[in-house]
C-alpha cells in the first residue's frame, strides 16, 4: 500500500460471523451475548490504529433475500439459521460502530460483497487505492492494482500475486474458478467432479468459462486427472456452470446513489453514547478509554499519552552482549537487582533435546539485554562461548537469594539443568500469575497477556522465523532480528509481573495460591520431567501387532455387517452407512445439519445396534494404537532412556495438571487394551512401582463444602460411602444392600458431582426418567445438606460470576448468565463440580510439595516421584525400603489439608504401572 491512507471497506458480515465461531463465548453480568460485538469492534480498531483511514465504510448484509434467490432458489440453502444468540449482538454492534463515528451501509437486496464490489469500483474511477478487510475468498476476484485484501485476523495481504499464489489463477479467473469448482458453504453448485486441480489446468490451459464453451475440444489435451472425460461432463452441466458463474460475480455497478467514496469519512465519535454502550455491554478497557474523553481528557491529550505508553516499549535501547566486558557489567547489575527477568532461546520446544542459543535478562522495563552464544547461519557475527557465559552465570542462576521472575520458568528450567545448573530463586512467573488471577480470561502465553494487559504487540516468533516446514530454529534466526525478539520478551515479563502482581496483592487468597502452591511446584514438576519414567517398548511392540490384529478383525466385521467395504476414518461414508443404507435413528445433528457421528451418539446407538458398538471399538483401538502402543516406544530419550512427558499448570480452568507428549491422563483405564499400556511403565532396577491415589476425594469434599450430617457421619465412620448412599435412599439396612443398588448409589453420588440430570441418570442406569427422579428426590431427602449446597452455589456463582476452592482458588464461569440456555445450564453445572474439582487439584498440589520436600531431605536416592494422574501420584521406590517410605508417604498425603471428614490415600504395589494402581 502507498503512504496515502486507503479508502478501507470492512466487510462487516464477515467480521461479525468469524468473531462469533472463532472466538470464546463472552456474555457480561446480565447474561448477554457479548463476544462477536467485542471480537468485531477489537478487529476495527486494529485496522483503524495500523491504517489511519481518512474514508471508510463498514459494509453489512440486510435482512430478507437478494438477487441471488430469484435467480436460483437453492443458494445458500444448506445455510443453517443465525443462532439466536448471534442475532441479538447484530443491533447493539451497529450502534457501537456508528457511535464511532464509522459509516455503515446495509443496502437491501444485495449482499455486502456486492455494495463492497461497487464502492471499490468507484474508487478507483476517482483515482482511490482500496484496502478490503475480509475473510471470504470469494473477494479476491475484486483484486487488481488498486484494490487489496486485507485478513484482519492475520494480518495478511492480498494483493495479485497473493491471489495466483492462493488460487493458482489470476484474480480475474476467480469467478470461472469458483463457477466450475462450486461452493459448498453458498449452495454454489458448480461442475460435478471439478476440484481445485481440474479448475487451474482448465483455466490457466484454455482461459475463462466462456473460452472453454469455445474450445470444448481441447480440453482432452490437458494434462490433469480426468482431462479425456472433462468435455462430455463440461458439456452436460453447461447450465449449471454458467448459472454458478452469475451467482459467484459480485456485482460491480449497483445504483448506490446514497453514498460516495468522498463523504464515506469518520466522523468524531459520540463518546458520551460509547460511555453508556461500553458500560452496558462491560468492556472495561474501552469503557474507561472513553470515560477520561467525557470527564476531560481532549483527544489530542490522550493520543499523546497513548504515543507516550507505546514509546516506553522501545526496541532500540535493547543491550545485545557480545564481549565479556558488556556481560562482566551486565553481571553485577543483574546481582545488585531485588528481582530481575530471565528467559532463554533454545533450539526446540522439547526440553531434553533444547539448546541454548541465547539468555535475555531484564532488570527495569525498557533496560534488557540479549546474549547471543550459538546463532550459526552463515556469516553470523561473533558471539561469545555459550560455556565461558553459563559458566559466568551459573551462581547467579542457582542463587536462591537472587530472585528471578519469566514467563513459564518450568521449561528453561529443564533446559539449564540439561547444563548441570538448577535454577534457584524462582520468585513470579507471569504465566502462573495471570492463571492464579483468572484461569479463563486469557490464554496465559506472553503474547496473549502482553495484549491483554499492556496493550502491547509483541514480535510473535513467526514473524521472525516463519511458518510451517520452513520455518528456522532460533540459531538460524539473524542476530539483528533475534536480539529485539529475545530481549523484549525479558522486558514485557517484567512488566506483565508488575501489573498482575498488583492485581494479586489485593486478593489474598490468591496471591497466598500463587507463591504458596503454583510457584513451588513448578520446580517439583521439573524435577519429575527431568527424571521422567522408563517404558517397556518391547511389551508395546506386542500389544501393537494384537491391537493391529484385532483392528483388522473389527474392520473386516464392520464391512460385512454393513454390506459394503467403507472408510471408517470418513464421517461422511460413516454417515451414508448408519443413517441412509441401515437407516438408523438420527440422535443429534452437526451445525451443518449433517447426522452426527460423535463419541456420545455412537454410545446411545450402541446400546441398541451392534454396528456403532464396533464402530466405538474400532476408533478406541485405532486411538490406542496410533497414540501410545506405536508412538511412546519412539519418544523414548536417547540420553536418559526415559519418555519424559511435559505437565502443564495452566491449561485446565479448574486448576488440575495436565500433560502432552504422551498424554499420562488420557490412558484409558476401564478395558484390558488401556490397563495393556500401563504395564509398559515399568520401575528401574531393584525398584518398584507405588501408586497412592486419594479415595472418593471429590466426594469428601462435597461433604466438607455440604456439611451434611448424613455424608459427614458416613465418612467419619469410615463406611463405604455408595453403600451408605444406597441404605439411605433405598431405606434398607447396610448389610442388605445389594450389588445393583450399591452400584446405582454410586451413580448418583458422581452423577450429582458432575450436575448430571434425572434424564442423565436414567440413561446410565437403563431406567425410566421417573424412577430416575425419585431416586434423587430420595437422596436430597436423605442429604439435604447438599440440595442447600447446590442451589446456593448456583445462586452465589450467579450473583459472582465465579466459585471458589475451600484454598480460595477462583473459578470463573462466564456463561453463568448466558441467554442461550445449554450454555447457562453448563455453566450451572461447572458451579456445582468446579469447587469439588478445583480443590482435589489443590490438594494433590499440596501433597505433592510435602511429599517433595520429604524425598529431597530424607530419600533423594531411594525415592522419586515419577508420574501424577488424576488424584494419583506414582512413585518409584527401593525394594528393601517399601513398607516405611509407603506409610510415609500415605501420611504426608492424608495430611496435606484439613477438611471436615479425613482424606484416605490408598496405596498399591507392582513391578509396572498397571499392577501397582
């Protein structure tokens, strides 16, 4: 683009619907939808602060049917309706956006495509470079040299070259392009059989559609799959291509007589309207932007403040260390700091194979620096030797009275220790802050917080490595490009602690969450990657020849049972086969209105139809295989000999650990395949496996937050808690409680943990909806502590927006006031779990820093914590000192926190995983 600012048109409908379905659901306290009006106004004001437009206008699609629909009735059809709560965001949007003072147009009969089409015509007959902002595809046939696409999403332009990238054709083949190929999401019909491949050799060979029409008999020549038969087919559905052509052109000379590029300009925005707007819809940030504008801050004032907050975050003052000098002075500054950010650039995102490229130190925002010790592409300048410089900082690292702040400390942690040094001193980590605040406001990586809470855009590491299989590791990044990357992301740390560490100081329970559980345990977490766990791979290379065996078996069985060979990995021949050819009952549909296949509709129709039972067995097995039997003997270490997982604080809302590469949590437990997979984590020599997993946790801490009398007495008396459950509701004695009533008593105790319905439990329990809800007018009847339990909870999590751990731990549910109704109901539901679930994570946190700290001052040689799962720990333990470390053990996890009823930890024994649990 040229330094003229361009005439900008916004397609606002695109905007709208990718705001919707590519953002997380946002309602504000009274349960209004609020997401795709932040998502949209967010994208404009992006486009506006990098554009400086001085016209512009935000196009959107009017109500009721265009053009189109007279001429083909079926376009767009397979559409499915605007989601209620998508169409209740679509007025107070408009009123935003004109109170903004941008121009909108909503032209009936057409669509935004064409009234877009017309204007960017216009402009360029008044001599108007165009900048379109959209995500639809179908746009880039306006392309030329004076109009260009912007994705506001990514940031992405799309000028001519761009479009024969994209497309393989020319910007003015893409009505032919998209006339032959069809489009599904339009109803488009296009030429049966022609893809992408046939539609670029038919153009970029012959030339447009009517050229084709013209030479019909050249199209055999063509080298491209299909090419002998093309003509007849072309021929056949020469209508349809030619009606796709008419419904795919956008129109470019609509009667727009109301408006003109030049009076198409921003106007100053109605802040008082924007203050009222803001504050009802609840965007805080802006709502106080505007607030200052009203109260008397000029316009002038507060872009100067804005240039003043941005030029604080200036790249160029960075320090890029490259003699021993620098670093010697660099040195004693960072010694002389009460707390100083530290960060590390490495090789890979895999701990065990990381190597330091280079370590970048902040001190005092906007004073940072980087040394660079391993950048090696070619002509790279002289860095100093990575051994002389870890060798320089190693005391500083593994001092514990110098404090250190980073975003996810946890990883560079592991990478120094791949050096011999053991970090020490690890006061914040911003990652951790941020989640300790609110576990669901923001994705906690430095980019997203730096945004949300600085207002800042930092270099994202594509932008100076790239994407895909091309993309450079770190070393091979140029210096000049590298340095700013690595040392701003020092110095946005240390501003991100100081701004969520205020925010912490004022809510004590969480900050006390923050420093006394999250930050501690990251270097516990450490510890158990570093040393990770040893795998059978033997053991798993048999299990994967028998799930291969077994697979082939089911596959062959499926095939015959439904009459015909089919791909079991498509959806759509999946769909064909249950609901057309065996007619199987329709449970639920995908948005497209397509028959589902998900996991929960083929367990319905399991219990009925033999074939989806298979189905299930064969996807179970296939996962099993392809995930853990195949692929964990090819994550074993070369170094260590050990798969080493990586566990992640904040992902879950609810405060649980998780872990990727291999996935621990997700070992299915419940079939002999699943427990198969767990005998291949196998002890070290003269060691064994313990497994002490805490009993019933969940349903302790539901009696502990209830303070039912019934659930308290239960549990102090140590009786079997679903038994128990069974003798009250079903009125019987204890001794008389049959298997099949103890077995739905334990239904209902998880069921009601989880928010389960009466319609929930009749299905588990094969019984009708009735007898479903009497058995939990019985329970509440029995306990009624908990129905009081319940309801305030909801009650509280509507008047709060969150729920709490006994700890304090906060768990917000954005959703608790929705419109929609499934939403609020499941926001309703994580109420009631979220507390129960929250606080066993918490306490199996707390355990495992008592336990830590046990082994590192009692049996560092003779015990170590391998693995957490769930409310599980495993540990690896000496053979001759089993039974004393065991008791010491269960005792520290028993007493990891005080509750209302005792916490019981049992522990099991075995030489792999699966015996011990």
């Amino acid at each position: 683009m040229s330094n003229t600012p361009p005439f900008v048109l916004v397609d606002g409908s695109s905007y709208l619907f990718r705001a919707f379905h590519g953002l997380p659901p946002l309602t504000n306290s009274k349960g209004k939808d609020t997401g795709a009006i932040y998502g949209v106004i967010n994208m404009l004001k992006s486009l506006i602060k990098q554009y400086h437009p001085t016209h512009m206008a935000v196009v959107f699609d009017a109500k009721g049917k265009t053009f189109r629909d007279d001429i083909y009735a079926e376009y767009k059809a397979n559409r499915p309706p605007m989601p209620a709560e998508l169409s209740e965001q679509i007025e107070p949007l408009h009123a935003i956006i004109r109170a903004m003072g941008i121009p909108i147009i909503i032209e009936p009969g057409v669509e935004a495509d064409d009234v877009i089409g017309t204007l960017s015509k216009r402009a360029t007959e008044k001599g108007y470079k165009t900048l379109i902002s959209t995500g639809d595809k179908d746009m880039a046939q306006l392309v030329d040299d004076n109009v260009t696409l912007i994705n506001t999403m990514t940031n992405q332009l799309m000028d001519e070259a761009m479009v024969k990238e994209k497309f393989g054709i020319p910007p003015e083949l893409v009505i032919d392009f998209l006339a032959l190929k069809g489009d599904k999401v339009d109803n488009i019909p296009g030429v049966p059989g022609v893809g992408d491949k046939s539609a670029q050799a038919l153009l970029n060979g012959i030339g447009g559609i009517d050229a084709i029409y013209d030479n019909l008999d050249k199209i055999a020549d063509l080298s491209f799959r299909g090419a002998k038969t093309m003509a007849k087919k072309m021929q056949e559905y020469e209508e349809q291509a030619r009606l796709s052509y008419q419904l795919a052109t956008i129109s470019i000379d609509l009667d727009l007589d109301d408006y003109s590029v030049e009076t198409l300009c921003p106007s100053s925005p109605d802040n008082e309207k924007l203050q009222a707007l803001y504050g009802e819809y609840e965007f805080k940030r802006w709502h106080a932007q505007v607030s200052a504008e009203v109260d008397g801050a000029g316009t002038e004032e507060k872009e100067e403040s804005e240039a003043v907050s941005e030029m604080t975050i200036d790249r160029s003052q960075y320090v890029t260390i490259t003699d021993e000098t620098t670093l010697d002075t660099w040195l004693e500054k960072l010694e002389q700091s009460e707390l100083f950010a530290f960060d590390t650039e490495t090789t890979s995102l895999n701990y065990m194979d990381a190597e330091i490229v280079g370590l970048s130190f902040c001190i005092a925002p906007g004073e940072a620096a980087y040394v660079p010790v391993a950048h090696d592409y070619p002509d790279a300048p002289e860095q100093l030797d990575r051994e002389l410089v870890l060798e320089k900082l190693k005391p500083l690292l593994e001092s514990a009275s110098h404090l250190k702040v980073g975003q996810h400390l946890k990883y560079d942690n592991n990478v120094l220790a791949n050096y011999d040094i053991h970090l020490a001193g690890i006061a914040f980590d911003t990652m951790l802050e941020s989640y300790a605040l609110n576990s669901t406001a923001t994705r906690h990586d430095m980019d997203s917080l730096a945004l949300a809470y600085l207002n800042h855009k930092t270099i994202h590491f594509e932008d100076i490595a790239g994407k895909g299989a091309k993309q450079l590791t770190f070393n091979q990044i140029a210096l000049e490009e590298a340095a700013p990357y690595a040392a701003e992301d020092a110095d946005i740390t240390l501003r991100l602690h100081q701004v969520l560490w205020e925010k912490l100081q004022q809510e004590a329970p969480l900050k006390s969450l923050l420093t006394d559980i999250e930050v501690p345990l990251s270097s516990v977490l450490a510890r158990m990657e570093q040393r990770g766990v040893l795998i059978d791979s033997q053991r798993l290379a048999q299990q994967s020849q028998d799930l291969a065996v077994r697979i082939a078996e089911l596959e062959k069985e499926v095939h015959e049972e439904a009459g015909e060979s089919f791909n079991l990995g498509s959806t759509k021949q999946l769909q064909r086969i249950l609901f057309e050819k065996m007619e199987l009952p329709v449970i639920k549909k995908t948005p497209k209105g397509a028959p589902s296949t998900s996991e929960d509709v083929l367990q319905e129709l399991a219990l009925d139809y033999s074939l989806p039972h298979k189905i299930m067995e064969y996807r179970g097995l296939t996962k099993l295989k392809s995930t853990y039997t195949d692929k964990l003997p090819k994550m074993i270490n070369h170094r260590t000999g050990r798969v080493h997982t990586s566990y992640h604080q904040a992902v879950t809302a609810t405060g649980r650990l998780s872990s990727t590469d291999p996935n621990l949590q997700n070992i299915p437990i419940r079939n002999e395949e699943g427990r198969r997979v767990r005998q291949a984590f196998v002890p070290k020599e003269g060691f064994r496996f313990v497994a002490a997993d805490y009993s019933q946790i969940e349903l302790r801490i539901m009696a502990h937050l209830s303070k039912d009398k019934g659930l308290l007495s239960a549990f102090e008396e140590g009786k079997d808690i679903h038994s128990a459950t069974a003798s009250e509701v079903f009125d019987i004695a204890l001794d008389d409680v049959t298997a099949e009533q103890r077995r739905s008593a334990k239904a209902i105790n998880f069921g009601l943990i989880y928010g389960m319905s009466a319609f929930g439990l009749s299905k588990q329990l094969n019984i009708s909806r009735n007898d479903a809800q009497k058995y939990m007018d019985l329970y509440f009847e029995r306990y009624p502590g908990v129905l009081t339990y319940m309801d305030s909870t909801r009650e509280k999590a509507k008047q709060d927006g969150y729920v709490e751990t006994v700890f304090g731990r906060r768990l917000y549910l954005p959703d608790i006031k929705a419109s929609n109704g499934a939403r609020r109901k499941g926001a309703e539901r994580a109420a009631i779990n979220a507390p129960m679930q929250g606080t066993a994570a918490d306490i199996i946190k707390m355990a495992m820093l008592k336990v830590d700290e046990w082994i590192q001052k009692e049996a560092p040689e003779d015990v170590c914590m391998t693995m957490q799962v769930h409310d599980e720990l495993v540990f690896e333990i000496r053979e001759d000192k089993l039974d004393s470390y065991i008791e010491s053990i269960t005792a520290l996890m028993e007493n990891a926190a005080t509750l209302s009823v005792p916490l019981l930890v049992e522990a099991g024994v075995g030489d792999n995983w699966d015996e011990a649990h």
